[in-house]
C-alpha cells in the first residue's frame, strides 16, 4: 500500500505567507495518486521540556510507522514538522519488516546555512540527526533539481536514490486565466516581504517599477518605485498578481542574491518561482541561482546577474521574444496547476 506521513503544523499564525501552501499541494498531489494519509497525532510538545517533547514525538511517529510492513511505501515531506532524533532508527525498524520510505525534500538546513553562516553547536547537531541520518536511511529521495542533487552527492548521499523535482508544483482552486501581461507593466514581487530575507526591497534601483504582494513589508521604508497591495491567501493570490515577469530574489542587495537566504537560491527552488508561472507570469531569476537553469531551459523567463541589469535586459527584448516567454510560461503554468512535476518524480522512485 502507497501511503504519506500526514504531518500538519499546531498552530498556523500566518497562512498568508504561503508557509502550509507547498505541503497542502503534495498532499492533494498525492491523493490523486491514489496515496492515503497516515496521520501522525500530537499533543503541543512546544510547551514541553526538550526531553518530553523528544519522547512525545518519537511515540507519535513510532505509533504510525509501525503500521507499515512488507510492501508499503510511505512518503514523507522533508523536514519533518513534528521531528524526532531518532527518526533514522524508527525508518530502519520498519525497513526490516519490508517497508519504503521516500522523502520529499522542501528545505535542507545544512544547505540553507552552506555559505558559512554561524551555525550554534546545538543546530548542527540536530542537522545531523534529523537531516543527514534520516536522509541516508530512506530508500529514495525527490531533491529539488540536479544542482541539489550534485551537492548532496558531494556529501555522500547516493546518487541513485535522488529523483530531480525540477520545480514545484502550484494547484490553483477554479483557476481563471487573466488578460495577458505586458512588457511594460512592474516588476511582481510576492512572497516574504521582511527585510530579513527581502532587505534588497528597500535599496532597488529606481529605473523600474515594482508590484509588491505579501507579509512582512515595512511601507515606512517605501520606496517611489513601489506598490505595496498587501497580503492575500495562497489559493487567491494568483489572481491579484499584476505586472509583466515574476521576480525571484533573496537577500540584503539589489546588486547580486547574498547571505543566507540570496545563497541558497544557488541549491534550491523558491517556491515564488512556481506561484508566478501557475498565474501565467514569465519569471525574473538570479543568473547564478539552480532555478536559472530550469527557467532558461524551457524559456519562460530571464536571468540576471544584477537588478541593475534588468531594465536594460526587459528593454532589449522584442515584443515577439517577450510574447514568446508569456507563452512558455503558460505552458509550464499549465504543467504546474496539474501536478506534473511531482507526479512524474514518483513515477522514477525506486
């Protein structure tokens, strides 16, 4: 029996950042695909000690996995929201009675942290247990794309247990095309608006104009260039979007994508990318970023090194190269909405 770990979060304080958006679709993805949920049932270990919480969770996701026995495969969305220690050693006890495991990979700590950040002592080590551990007992993993892949095989995860995502799925609820966008129009900028992870929103050039969509934002700082529209929910987001291309950056600079959040665009695929090309919008992406590679593949956006640069790059397109990437977009819009890409990246799990 092919089953996922039904894995929900206690407390959803913002569900207009899109924060359960990626998890709910694989969900439904997965039903589709004829996967039935095991649930796994928790009391509020946040108002635990560290050693009750641990006990707690590991008897919650013990109790579900050992349901599983010969034959079952049981997928899991990657990091765990309710995580144990010893999650390697419960995947092993029940790969002796003959189950699978498949983890599906939404962020990896020790990558987002790649660029050297300071990492405390304790992070690091529940990075190995809870991330490297669980990632090397598992039969098969769906890593994001073949750059992830290609580092995680540099640390020693085996090659032919990783299936390449290539990018997110994005299901839109009674989905409605818009009008067609222009060239012309503002840059759309949704997401994570805190000057955290967006501080390049507060230093951008002046010589374009940007549509803003999201949480976080602070308008003391607004720049003239700038339309802040607010927050929405993920599912009705896609119809507010307006603007011509999808911008997907990370970082304190609009000169290049930096610090922890503009490097891990060089391993990972911002699930912003999949929102604007479900809604029909060609994409904006960091020439070094993975996701450039998808993007300049299947051409339906551009990549810059610099925002500097983008104006002159949006001017130096015709309207037909323009039109052209609309129409991508579309198309892998289309393949997005339908589920394509993970279920596809099932199919090739061994």
């Amino acid at each position: 029996m092919r089953y996922y770990l039904k894995d929900s979060f206690l407390h959803n304080q913002h569900e207009k950042n899109a924060g359960s958006k990626a998890r709910n679709d694989v969900e439904a993805i997965l039903i589709s695909e004829g996967y039935k949920g095991l649930e796994i049932k928790v009391n509020n270990w946040y108002q635990m000690n560290f050693f009750k919480a641990q006990q707690h969770k590991y008897s919650a996701t013990k109790s579900v996995f050992d349901q599983l026995g010969l034959g079952d495969e049981l997928v899991i969305q990657f990091p765990i929201i309710h995580h144990t220690f010893l999650i390697a050693q419960l995947i092993k006890q029940a790969q002796k009675r003959g189950a699978k495991f498949y983890l599906l990979i939404h962020d990896i700590e020790t990558l987002r942290h790649a660029a050297g950040s300071e990492v405390k002592l304790r992070h690091k080590l529940r990075n190995y247990f809870q991330e490297k551990k669980a990632m090397m007992s598992v039969d098969g993993i769906i890593v994001h794309n073949d750059i992830m892949k290609g580092v995680l095989a540099n640390q020693g995860f085996p090659v032919d247990k990783m299936v390449s995502l290539e990018i997110f799925d994005y299901l839109i609820p009674n989905f409605q095309e818009k009008s067609l966008p222009q060239k012309e129009q503002a840059i759309i900028v949704a997401g994570n608006l805190n000057p955290t992870k967006s501080g390049y929103l507060y230093s951008l050039p002046e010589n374009h104009a940007y549509n803003l969509y999201g949480v976080g934002y602070d308008e003391s700082r607004a720049l003239n260039n700038i339309t802040y529209f607010g927050a929405f929910m993920p599912d009705d987001l896609p119809a507010a979007l307006e603007g011509s291309f999808g911008l997907v950056w990370d970082g304190d600079s609009s000169e290049t994508c930096q610090g922890t959040y503009g490097n891990y665009l060089r391993f990972n695929n911002s699930h912003k990318a999949s929102l604007y090309l479900a809604a029909g919008f060609p994409l904006v992406v960091w020439k070094q970023s993975a996701l450039s590679h998808f993007v300049l593949e299947n051409g339906c956006g551009i990549a810059v090194e610099s925002l500097h640069d983008l104006k002159d790059t949006i001017d130096n397109l015709s309207d037909t190269d323009y039109q052209d990437l609309v129409d991508n977009a579309k198309r892998v819009g289309e393949e997005i909405r339908d589920g394509h890409y993970l279920k596809i990246a099932l199919t090739h799990l061994k």
